[in-house]
C-alpha cells in the first residue's frame, strides 16, 4: 500500500466507483417507472386526442362514438381514446380506471384544464367532455376497473446488482490503467535513481524502446533525469581525464628534479648546474600548479564578480602591446586592426586581459618567423566581436573541437595545454564565446565574441 501504484489505483477507483454508483442511483430514482404513468403523453398521443377532439366538437357524440366504434371493428382492438361526459358516463360505455377518476372529475370541475395529456371540451350541444388516453392499456368494455393502491417508491432505489458489477469491473480498470500509467514512468525513475547512486550513471530513461518519451510533464521529469545523468558522467569523466593528464604533468616535472637531484650529489663539479635545472623545474611545477588553480577557480565559479565599468578596448591595446614585444624576440609581426575606439562593459579585468593574452602567446608560439598575426576588432549592435588569426601550422579539422580542452596539446611547441582552456571560460565567465575555425592554407582564426553590458 505504500507504493505509489496503489495509492493512484485505490484514488483512482473509489472516485471512479462513488461517482458511477452515485450517478446510476440518482438516474434510476429519477427515472420514470411506465407502469407509474396513468396517460399517454407523447405526439402520437396528442394527434388522437385533438382528432377526436375536432370531431367532438364539429358533429358531436354520435358521430365520435361511430367513428370510435367503426374503428375498433376494423382494427380489432379497443381504441385507446377515452370520451367521459360531464354525467361521468364514458360514450362507449367502458370503466375509466382508477386511477384517473379522480383527474377526471377535476377536469369536469374545473371546466378549462391545463394539464398535458388530458383534453376538456364542449360538443354541439353545449355538453362538456374529457377527452385522455390511458396507459397503460385500457381495459375492455364492461370490465371494472379494480382500484390499486399505489406503491410508495424508496428514498433511493436499489440498483440491479449487474448495474453494480458493471461498475465495479469498469472503474477498476480504467483506475488499474491510470495508475498504472503514471505509477510506471516513476517506478523507472527510482531504479534509474537507485542505479545512478550505485555509480551507473550510463543509465537512460527516453533511449531505445522508451525513446517515445511523451511531452508532458513526466515525459519532461525523465528527460532531466537523462540530461543530469548525462551531465554527471560528462563531468565525472572530465575530472577523470584532469586527474589523469594532471598527475602525467607533474610527473615529468619531478621525474626532472629527482634525476637533478641525483646528478648533484654523484657529481659535485656540477652543482651549479645541477641547481638551475632544479629551479627551472621548481618554477615550471609553480607555473603548472597556478594555472590548475585558475581553471579550478574558473570551472567552479569562484572568480569574483564583475566590477565597474572598463573600456575593453584599452585592455586589448595594452595586452596587443605586450604580445608584439615577445613576438618582435621571435621575428614575429603582430597587426593590430583597431576600427573601435571606445568599448566599456562591465568585466574582470584581469580575467579578461588574460583570456586575450592567453589566446596571443598561442598564437606567437606557434608561428614561426616572419609570419605575421592578425588582430581584427568590430563592434555591432548586440556586443563586440575579436578575431586573432596566425599562420602556423594548425590543427587538423578532426581536432580542431578538442583545442579547448585542459592538456590537449598538439604539435612540437605545445606547452601545457591549459591556456586555451582558461580562456574559453574567462570569456564565457563574461557571457561571450570563443570558438575557433581553420584558416587556408594553414592556421587558425580565434573568434571572441562578447554582448553588450557584460
């Protein structure tokens, strides 16, 4: 009972049974028993009783009560209308039941009865008549009518017990398939949960046979379950590969101090050597360890908030410098494009002029001498757009989407293969994109595009 199947299934079919069972008992109180009715009523009916109401009154009681009998001689069988006299005589003679003796004389005392199923009128001579037709049907001529006592009809009348069964059986099942419609979806979803807490987070609830995944809400409650697990093990394997490449950066690192280490104390003669080796490597391990720290920082959003206003554009200029000075070392020229002026938004300045110099020292280590980079500035409606462009050698196109990741490193001068990545979110942390794209013959073409009031 604790499952949610039967508490949908027990909601579901006790509403489903009060309301039918309550809804037939109402109906079969209100329903109309025929053998109650004590007149026809309907237009047949009142066709014959305004017929003979018609011949009553153009050529009076003879001509009705020949009408009436040469009617019965032809169709064999007592004729349904009844003609009384305001003497209580019925005209051909037959007993009026009952049950309707007493409307009868009502009808005569009152003289002009409005009352459906009943008609008063005058002959030719001024006689009143009361035309009805009886139901059911009426006896035949010279029997009595014996009075019955009318029974008095319960409060609610049972219903017949196959009226019961049907409903039973019928809310039953309807609740039975609600219940089970919805109590399923979520019965999955608990194992899912139960799998993913178990650490299998490969599980999916809207693939293969259930990929129908409907668009209603428990359709949409599946299809996050999907997309959180999915985004689980997309981090979870991303933590993985960080530890892994990070745990391969430093070894190589300190692989280099221990055998420094070890050259200094086999062979004092070239201690000093020795030592610069070991700071060279102590000061790469510092640098590896910083910038791990800053994508970490980054990746869990711990940077601080934006402060006030800067002009990008004087961040850039100062960054373009920078570069065109560690370039010149390398006989590298860098073109600055500056068509915008002035461009000021909210940002982290040193978060920023990171990204773009990140970006730039990529670009300088990978060009060789007398190549040139290009940095290309536009401003349009929705924000400002940045493009550095160098002519190395490139990555292939089957790489070129991996470029961003932590460690990727591609080629004889790659370094860390950390910076890229640092900068791609140092831009998204300002709302913008980085996105990179393949520059004929060789080369890459870096886009950075950044909206208005960042």
């Amino acid at each position: 009972m604790r499952t949610l199947f039967w508490k949908f299934f027990l909601a579901f079919w006790l509403c489903l049974f009060v309301a039918a069972g309550l809804t037939g008992v109402v109906l079969h109180a209100l329903r109309e028993d025929p053998s109650l009715r004590d007149l026809a009523e309907g237009p047949r009916a009142q066709f014959l009783l305004e017929s003979t109401q018609a011949v009553l009154e153009g050529k009076g009681p003879d001509a009705l009560k020949e009408l009436l009998t040469r009617n019965h001689h032809r169709t064999g069988g007592p004729v349904p209308v009844y003609a009384v006299s305001e003497d209580g005589e019925e005209l051909l003679d037959r007993a009026v039941p009952a049950e309707l003796q007493a409307r009868v004389q009502k009808a005569l005392d009152a003289g002009d009865l409005e009352e459906s199923g009943i008609v008063v009128t005058t002959d030719p001579d001024q006689t009143r008549w009361v035309l009805f037709i009886p139901k059911p049907k009426p006896p035949v001529p010279g029997d009595v009518a014996k009075p019955r006592k009318k029974p008095e009809p319960p409060l609610l009348p049972p219903m017949p017990w196959v009226n019961w069964l049907v409903v039973f059986v019928a809310s039953m099942l309807f609740a039975g398939v609600l219940a089970y419609y919805f109590s399923r979806p979520l019965t999955r979803l608990r194992k899912a949960f139960r799998a993913a807490s178990a650490g299998d987070l490969g599980v999916r609830l809207t693939d293969g046979k259930h990929s129908a995944g409907k668009g209603d809400e428990v359709g949409q409650l599946l299809q996050g379950f999907d997309l959180m697990a999915h985004e689980l093990q997309l981090r979870i394997n991303q933590q993985k590969a960080l530890l892994h490449d990070v745990s391969h950066e430093l070894r190589s690192p300190l692989a280099r101090l221990n055998l420094a280490t070890g050259l200094a104390r086999q062979n004092p003669a070239q201690l000093e050597q020795s030592l610069s080796r070991i700071e060279l490597e102590a000061e790469r391990l510092d640098n590896l360890i910083d910038e791990l720290l800053r994508l970490s920082r980054l990746d869990s959003g711990s940077q601080g908030e934006p402060e006030a206003e800067q002009d990008v554009m004087e961040l850039l200029t100062q960054v373009v410098e920078d570069a065109r000075f560690e370039a010149g070392s390398h006989g590298v020229e860098v073109l600055y494009n500056n068509a915008v002026e002035h461009w000021t938004a909210p940002c982290e300045p040193e978060l920023l002029m990171r990204s773009f110099d990140n970006i730039l020292r990529n670009a300088i280590k990978h060009s060789c001498a007398g190549q040139t980079i290009l940095v290309a500035v536009a401003a349009h409606p929705t924000g400002l757009t940045v493009s550095i462009e160098d002519r190395g050698p490139g990555v292939p196109s089957e790489l070129l989407s991996k470029i961003f990741d932590p460690f990727f490193k591609h080629g004889d001068k790659a370094g860390q293969g950390l910076g890229l990545a640092i900068a791609k979110r140092g831009i998204e942390r300002h709302r913008g994109t980085l996105s990179a794209e393949l520059v004929q013959p060789s080369g890459l073409r870096f886009i950075i595009v950044l909206p208005n009031g960042i």
